[in-house]
C-alpha cells in the first residue's frame, strides 16, 4: 500500500459522475433563479430590489397587479358597468335563450320589436315595388308597340293582299271608285323589298294600323289616282310600327322604281327627289304639281308621306317620283318586278 499523503491516495477511491436531469437535458426555466452578482434576476426591481410576486399588491389571482390591473379586471367583470360586463351579460342571456330559457314579457316584447321592420325598410320596399312594377309594365308596353304591332299588321296587310289578288283573278273587283278601308291596289318598291296594299283614305285604325298605306282621298288633301291623265298620287304610311311599310324610304334614290299594280294595269314610277323634313301641315308636298319635288308642269307624279325622326310623329318626310311607264297586265310584269 502506498504511504498516506502519497499521489496514489488521492485516486484510490472510485470516479462517479454528477447525477443527470432525467426530465430533459435541454435548455429550460430554473425552479429557483439564482442570483448572480452584478446581473440583475427577472423578478428584480430597480437597484436589485425584488418585485413582489404575482397576486400580492394586485389581489389574489389577478394577473399583473397594480391600479390598471385592477382596472383592467374591474372591467372584465362588470362592476362598474363597462362594455366587458355589458357584453358578458348579453352573452348570458344569449345563452340562456339558447338553452330555452324563458324571457320576460318586457324582453319578449324589445325582442318582437327588433324583429318588426322599421318606417324607413318598409318605405324602400314599396318604393322599389313600385319601381319594379312600372319597369315591367314599360317593357311591356315597349314590346306591345314595336314587336307585337308589326307581327299584327303584317297578318293583316298579308291577308287582304292575298284576299286583293283572289279578287283579281276572280273578277269581283272593278276599277272605280273605292269605299274608306277598301283596298284597291298594291305597292312594290323592290329596293326596300316591300310589297303592301293600298286601301282608300288615312284612317288610322282602319288603314294604316292594319299595315296598309293609304290612299289621300279625304276633302282637303284629296290626291289624283293613278289611272289620271294628270296628277300626284299621294301615299301615306308609318315609318315604325304597325308594319312600317315606310321605315327605309329614305334611301331611295333618285332612278329607283316605285310600282303601283292594279287590277288592269301596273303603273311604274322613278323616284325623283325628296324632302328629308317638313312641317305636318305642309299640305302643299301633294299639290298636282308639288314644287318643292321640282317640278314645273303637270305630269303624273307619286307622292310618300311618312313621319320623321324615326319613332316619332313631329315631322313629316316625303319622297316624290313620276311615271315612266303604264303597263296592261296582259303584257306581264314591268321589269321593275322580274326577277
């Protein structure tokens, strides 16, 4: 054995290492901070004076303590009837209706009135009722006249072409005097491809709502019939609607033809001029020498009367042309109407 105090007396007694942390051996959160001199702890106030623990000077369990923490939890609670306790409170009683809990009769009657529309939500839908009837009553309305107007006029103007042609053919019309209404003729303008029946006078439900354009025979306005050896025949239709048998006159040239057939005869027209405007009562564009066509003589003129601007009735549109050719129906069609 070595001598006491020798180097070998120090080792003789067997290595143990330090006992290991059997939680974790990673970093973590000492139970107890150890304080170390000149560094100051977490929990250390200014000048290393020690910050009382949590819940001390704030009341048990409140967090932080302090005047504002106080606060701070006085709100949360609603002890001093702050928004915290208002919105815990209507939370509760959300719940509680929830849960099927019975309400006042001063809760059921706030909560009825809740429910009930107020003034200004009941005028905004009649307002906007009102609105929406009116729009479909206008977009009816706007159907009605420039849709279902022309479809209806064209069945009847079809129609009493067809019934005009039987006729014809089956000798039961004569050319002669004509009743209000009567048709006695068609016209063709085959640049517009047009072909529509003419019927005696102007009146409107009677003639020119049914598609047809009419004849100026009325005292005042009476015009020559085609047959004259001198004269303007004059025409009127509408320009849209009711079959618009006039809408694209006004691109006629001057050269195009304008046939009017008879039961005997076709008598074929060159336009010659127009008047894109005139006043409703310049009764003079149907004059049997209308100057303002510029003509100088008598002659055998046509006149077309419609309305101007498009979709209106405040001006009056007119075209003028004169006979170039009267054809018996024995010889056939005109070239104007060959194909």
């Amino acid at each position: 054995m070595s001598p006491a105090g020798s180097p070998a007396s120090a080792y003789s007694a067997p290595y143990e290492p330090p006992p290991v942390d059997d939680e974790t051996v990673g970093l973590r959160i000492a139970d107890v901070v150890e304080s170390i001199p000149g560094i100051p702890t977490p929990d250390a106030g200014p000048a290393g004076r020690a910050v009382p623990p949590t819940g001390a000077a704030g009341g048990a369990g409140v967090p932080g303590g302090g005047r504002a923490a106080r606060r701070k939890a006085s709100r949360r609670h609603g002890r001093h009837g702050g928004a915290g306790g208002a919105q815990e409170g209507q939370e509760a009683q959300e719940s509680g209706a929830v849960a099927g809990a019975p309400l006042s009769r001063m809760e059921a009657r706030r909560a009825a009135r809740a429910r009930k529309p107020g003034a200004a939500v009941m005028a905004s839908r009649a307002i906007g009722e009102v609105f929406i009837t009116t729009g479909v009553l206008m977009l009816l309305f706007v159907t009605y006249q420039l849709w279902w107007t022309n479809v209806r006029a064209h069945a009847q103007a079809g129609n009493e072409a067809s019934s005009l042609q039987d006729d014809w053919a089956n000798g039961k019309r004569n050319p002669g005097l004509f009743e209000p209404g009567q048709g006695f003729a068609l016209l063709h303008i085959p640049k517009l491809d047009v072909v529509v029946p003419i019927a005696e006078g102007t009146d409107k439900k009677r003639v020119l709502d049914r598609g047809m354009v009419g004849h100026y025979a009325e005292e005042g306005v009476k015009t020559a019939m085609p047959d004259a050896r001198t004269g303007n025949f004059g025409l009127a239709g509408h320009r849209n609607t009711h079959g618009e048998p006039f809408r694209y006159i006004n691109r006629l040239k001057p050269g195009d033809p304008i046939v009017v057939e008879t039961q005997d005869k076709y008598f074929v027209y060159k336009m010659a001029s127009i008047l894109p405007v005139t006043s409703p009562s310049n009764t003079a564009v149907l004059d049997a020498i209308p100057k303002d066509a510029g003509f100088t003589k008598a002659g055998r003129y046509i006149t077309l009367t419609t309305c101007t601007p498009e979709f209106t009735s405040k001006y009056r549109m007119i075209v003028w042309g004169t006979m170039v050719e009267e054809r018996s129906r024995d010889k056939g069609k005109p070239d104007a109407l060959v194909d």
